[in-house]
C-alpha cells in the first residue's frame, strides 16, 4: 500500500461478550492484514479470557466469535502473545485456550504455534520494541 | 523506544494503573488523566506504587482532569508533574510511541 | 510553532472509542486534539470506533448549559478542515446512517452529521502507518 512497514501491536485486555471490545478489535485485525505490516497480538490481563475454548453462546444470544481466531493463521497473523501471569491469576492453564497455529508455506505448509505464552517482563520488552500499539 | 503510557480510570476501579506500572520500562512517561487522576493523589493505597515507579518512569498528571474533580495540586504526590493539554501534545510528541491502559 | 523552535510537527491519528457524554474519551481525545493543532501539528485523521460513531449524529439536543459535543467536533473539523472517519461496520451496528448507507440498507432516514464521513476500518489502518503517533481515547 504505502511501503512502510511498521510494528503492530493489538492489546487485548478485556473479556469477551460482556462488551464488544474483544470482537470489534479482532475486525481491526482481520481488516489490518491486508496492509502487510508486522502484527502482533497481547493477550493481557481479562483479554486472556478472549481465547478460552468451548465458547457455546446460543444462551446468551450473541454470535460465538471465538472461530475467528483459529482464522488468524490464515490472515498472516502469526505472533500472538498470551501473558503467562494473567493465565495464573485467573486459575487458567495454556489447555484451557485454543490451539492456534499457522502454515509455514516455507517448509511444506508445516503447521506451527500461533500462540506464545511470555511472561510479564517478556511481554513489556516486546511492546515496548512495537511502533503502534492499539487499544480498544 | 521510548513509551508514553496514559491511564484514564481510576485505580479503585480497574487495574489499569497496575497492569501499565508493571509494564512501562525504565525511561517511560506515565500520564494519568481523565478518572486516573486519582491514583496521582497522596495518601491513597497506591501511592506507595506510583512513588516506587517514579524510580524508572516519569509521572506526569493532567491538570484539567485533576481541577474537575476538586484537587488542588498540593494533593498530588511528591514527583508527579502536573501537565495541561498543550503539556499532553508535547508528552506524545517527544516519547516514541503512545499506549493507552483502558 | 509553540514557543520551543527546535519542535518538530508531528502528525497524529487519533481514535475514539466511545459515544458523546457517557465517557470522558471525546471530550479529551478533542482538547488533545485542538492542543495539538493549535502547536502546529498536524492531525492526520480522526477516527470513530465502537460506540465513538455516536459522536456523528446531527440529531442531539444537549441541555443549553452543556457543551455541544457534536458540533464542538464539526467546528473544529470545518477550522481546520480534519478528516473525521466513522467506522461502517460499528456505525451500521449502532445505527449511524448516511446517505449512502440508508440506500444500501434501505433506511428510511439518515442521521449523520455532514462533518463526519463513514468509511472503513482501512482508515484506521492507514492513519496508523501514515501518522508519527497513534493516540486512543477510550474507557
């Protein structure tokens, strides 16, 4: 588009249904992919709850968004950073999550992690490397 | 790279003081504006937070945010700037990048 | 520009994820916003996300006493000639129409205030690449 490539950082920190943060940021994402910059996901404190698998929101009546992760790999969305610290405080494991990964065309379409799970400091130093950082 | 980070609730509400604090790296700004106003106050149970991290980050307030909500800047922690708008533009201005703690 | 000569006139996008009155967001993301215009700066776009989009109808009636959030952006807008961009997607969940959206969608009205212009989330996109800085006013 423009020939700058910057780095993107997404920060996610909230959960997802009880506001629309968690989808509408994910639509910026989605949309973002096609500007070919260097997009990276945080999944801090509540965001966290945003990729817990088993979604089932028929009772509540909204649409269950959480597929749309598993897409991600496909829209070159390759870095997502879970904070571990967040996982713990919350009582989650890295099992509770969805299993995202990715094709690496170089290397026969290989199926890789998406997901990184880092540690507070880990992730300070990452976002503090990034250009950009969105918030929603 | 250097951050401006900015935290608009307030400390007793949400943890985004928290969460920014333990994020922001030496060298960073912290701004707090709008209801995060109130973690820049002395005397609460996180000043003793905001004083440590004047340590590795400057903190900075915004005045407008703190005259509305009724404090005088003799309420502001020792080391916490008071900053206005114009102030703002410049913090932007000069850190590399911006990140909001919603 | 501003006092200090050695300045250097930034460009900044600003995005606003929150509606007139129910959240400070608009209110501050527009002081930062004139600031930083009245320093020489330039504002690349502002852009209206989630409920943010409500910040673009001409149809509220504030009480007298209170400032005018809406028009207090037009005219800022118009002074300065900003590009304001609402986000189709969140403006049709939220019912932010114009004239172009009413047709499309088949609504019998439109709401939008003529400073605001809806577009797509590649707006925000693009800001963010184009400008120096990205600020986000929000809750």
């Amino acid at each position: 588009m423009s020939g700058v490539i910057k780095n993107f950082m997404y920060l996610n920190r909230r959960a997802p249904y009880g506001t629309i943060y968690a989808w509408e940021s994910l639509e910026v994402v989605l949309i973002g992919a096609a500007f070919d910059q260097d997009v990276s996901l945080a999944f801090v404190d509540d965001g966290v709850y945003q990729l817990v698998k088993g979604q089932q929101t028929a009772e509540i009546g909204m649409k269950n968004f959480s597929p749309t992760y598993s897409a991600l790999g496909d829209y070159e969305v390759k870095k997502i950073f879970v904070e571990t610290e967040s996982l713990e405080e919350r009582g989650l494991t890295p099992d509770d999550l969805q299993h995202l990964v990715w094709e690496d065309e170089d290397d026969d379409w290989a199926e890789r992690d998406s997901i990184r799970f880092v540690s507070r400091a880990e992730l300070a130093e990452i976002m503090e490397a990034s250009d950009v950082v969105f918030s929603f | 790279m250097s951050t401006l980070h900015t935290v608009n609730k307030s400390p007793f509400e949400k943890n985004s003081l928290a969460s920014c604090l333990s994020y922001a790296m030496t060298g960073g700004t912290v701004l707090m504006l709008e209801d995060g106003i109130y973690g820049a106050l002395k005397g609460t149970k996180v000043e003793a937070q905001v004083k440590s991290a004047l340590d590795n980050v400057k903190v900075y307030v915004l005045g407008p945010d703190l005259k509305a909500r009724g404090f005088a800047e003799d309420r502001v922690i020792d080391g916490v700037k008071v900053v206005d708008y114009a102030g703002f533009v410049d913090l932007a201005a000069e850190n590399d990048k911006v990140q909001a703690w919603l | 520009m501003g006092t200090n000569p050695f300045e250097v006139a930034m460009k900044f996008a600003i995005q606003v994820n929150e509606g007139p009155y129910q959240h400070q967001a608009s209110d501050s993301a527009y002081f930062f916003t004139k600031a930083a215009l009245e320093k020489g700066h330039e504002i690349f776009r502002v852009f209206f996300y989630h409920d943010g989009v409500d910040n673009a109808t001409r149809l509220t009636t504030p009480p007298q006493d209170d400032r005018n959030i809406v028009e207090r952006w037009a005219a800022l807008g118009e002074k300065y000639d900003l590009d304001m961009i609402v986000c189709v997607a969140a403006a049709q969940r939220r019912g932010i129409v114009d004239d172009g959206e009413a047709k499309s969608n088949g609504k019998d009205a439109t709401n939008i205030h003529p400073a605001f212009k809806i577009s797509g989330l590649g707006q925000l996109i693009e800001a963010a690449i184009q400008s120096d800085r990205l600020m986000v006013f929000g809750d």
